[in-house]
C-alpha cells in the first residue's frame, strides 16, 4: 500500500512528532549530524536543560536557553500546513508533540498535545504571573517579574514529569486512532516515546531520515524529509491553496 492510499483510507488520524518536524523550520534537532548534542559544549545540552541545572546554575541556563531554544523567527513548514488542513478537513484528531516551538499552532492546528510544554508560556515561580517567549527573549541574565520572582519557561526539563492531563490526552488521541504518522523523532526520549505503544489502529507510518526502533514493526516507512512527504499529499480541502 502506498502512503497515500493509506492517507485516503484513514478518517482519524494522529500524528506522533519530534524535533525533525521543525528541522525545515531552520530549528535544529538534537541527534542527527548537525544537531545541538553533536555541538561542543563545556556542559553537555542534557544538563543544561535539567531541573538541577536550571536551579543552581539559573544564569548559564538562561544564556544557553535563548541562544538555543527560543526560534521565535521560525514559521511552520509544509509538515505543520499539512496536519492543520487535515484537521479542518476532518481527517486528523490530534498531533502529539515532543516540541516546544509552538508551529503547529502557528500553522492552525487546534489540538494538539505539547508533552514537553512550550517556549511560549511563562510564569514567574514567586506569583505566577505569565510572561510570553519575547519577555525571555529579550531579557537579559536571569528574567524576573515585577514581584522580583524568576520567570521560567513552562518547559519540561530532564528530571521534572510531564503533565498528567497532557499524557492522558495524548493517550487517549493515539489509542483511538486509525492511522498513526510517527515523524522526526529519534524515540529516545522517555516517557514520550512509549506513548506510541498505545495505538490500536491498522497503520503504523513512519517518516524519519534516521533508522529508529520503530522501523520493522511499520505499515509505512519513509526516510524522506516530513515536509517534503507530508507536502505531496492532498490537503483534503477544497478551499486552499496547495502549499507544495
Ligand atoms: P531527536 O533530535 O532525538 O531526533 C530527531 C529525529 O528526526 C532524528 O532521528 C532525525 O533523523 C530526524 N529528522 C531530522 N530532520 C528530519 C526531517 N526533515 N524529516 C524527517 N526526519 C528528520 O528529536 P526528538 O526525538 O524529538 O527528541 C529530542 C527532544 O528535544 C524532544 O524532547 C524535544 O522536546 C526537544 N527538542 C525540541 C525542538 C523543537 O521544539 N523544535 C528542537 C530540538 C529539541
């Protein structure tokens, strides 16, 4: 079976996605060959981005937050377009993140599951108050609010747990599913990565340029680049425009 006419055949898809999906966006991954873990850090990524880190060392974190993690020039790519279409058409349930970038709402998507939170929320940690991306962006040293508290990011970091509201939403997403797209993930990343044992449907497609764990066990799998796949299938709808 092809991909598209597997696409053709599925009413309720979910599509399962990692930093590949923005790696057309012009926002680095953090495992291929030119993604942040291959780059040379005193401190490895993996601990600048843990709870630990954030706390005792508050001022390196935020210096390697917004050199790194804050894309707020990206825009969606053709992958993000084409998961928004397919939900207005009526054909996607949900995507189910590992980014924080927030570009599959930029590109329309309404619902979709952000298991590791996002750039774009921030709360001081003394009185909650909530700040947006460009506060952090444009702060300088530690950002703090005007009750003198630290604003940090409503990000996941290594250590701390994922939503509980946001997991069971996921799951739930994934296990009525009919077509699941796992997509620009290297699935190393734990609990995320075994949300995808919870599908129940008849096809598993996978588009990863990277081999992963997933392979053998796919209906579909593509090495091809998630935008250029995604983008050369139909929208399903008849009042827009093809973005490809
Ligand atoms: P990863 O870096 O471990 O793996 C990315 C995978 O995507 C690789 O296997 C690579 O081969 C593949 N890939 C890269 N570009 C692709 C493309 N255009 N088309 C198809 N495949 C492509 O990413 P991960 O599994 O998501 O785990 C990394 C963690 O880092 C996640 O938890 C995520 O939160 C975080 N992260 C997020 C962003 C973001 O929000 N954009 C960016 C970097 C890291």
């Amino acid at each position: 079976m092809t991909l598209l006419d597997i696409i053709n055949n599925s009413r309720s898809i979910v599509f399962f996605g990692g930093a590949g999906v923005s790696t057309e966006s012009g926002i680095p991954d953090f495992r291929s060959a030119d993604g942040l873990y291959r780059q040379k850090y005193s401190v490895p990524p993996e601990v600048m981005l843990s709870a630990s880190y954030f706390y005792a060392h508050t001022e390196d974190f935020f210096r390697f937050y917004r050199e790194k993690m804050l894309p707020l020039d990206a825009e969606p790519n053709a992958a993000h377009i084409r998961l928004a279409q397919w939900e207005r058409a009526g054909k996607l349930l949900a995507v189910v993140t590992q980014n924080i970038d927030g570009l599959h709402q930029a590109a329309g998507s309404k619902r979709v599951y952000e298991l590791h939170g996002s750039i774009h929320r921030n709360h001081c940690l003394s009185c909650g108050k909530s700040y947006p991306a460009h506060f952090i962006a444009e702060s300088k040293g530690i950002p703090r609010c005007a009750c003198g508290g630290i604003v940090k990011p409503d990000v996941v970091l290594y250590e701390e747990p994922l939503d509980q509201k946001t997991i069971e939403g996921a799951i739930q997403a994934i296990a009525s599913a009919d077509t699941l797209i796992v997509a620009g993930t290297s699935l190393s990343v734990y609990p995320a990565a075994s949300f995808v044992d919870y599908f129940r449907g008849d096809n598993l497609v996978l588009i990863n340029r990277d081999p992963t764990p997933l392979d053998e066990k796919c209906t579909f799998v593509s090495h091809g680049k998630v935008g250029e796949v995604l983008g050369a299938l139909p929208s399903y709808s008849s009042e827009e425009e093809d973005p490809s």
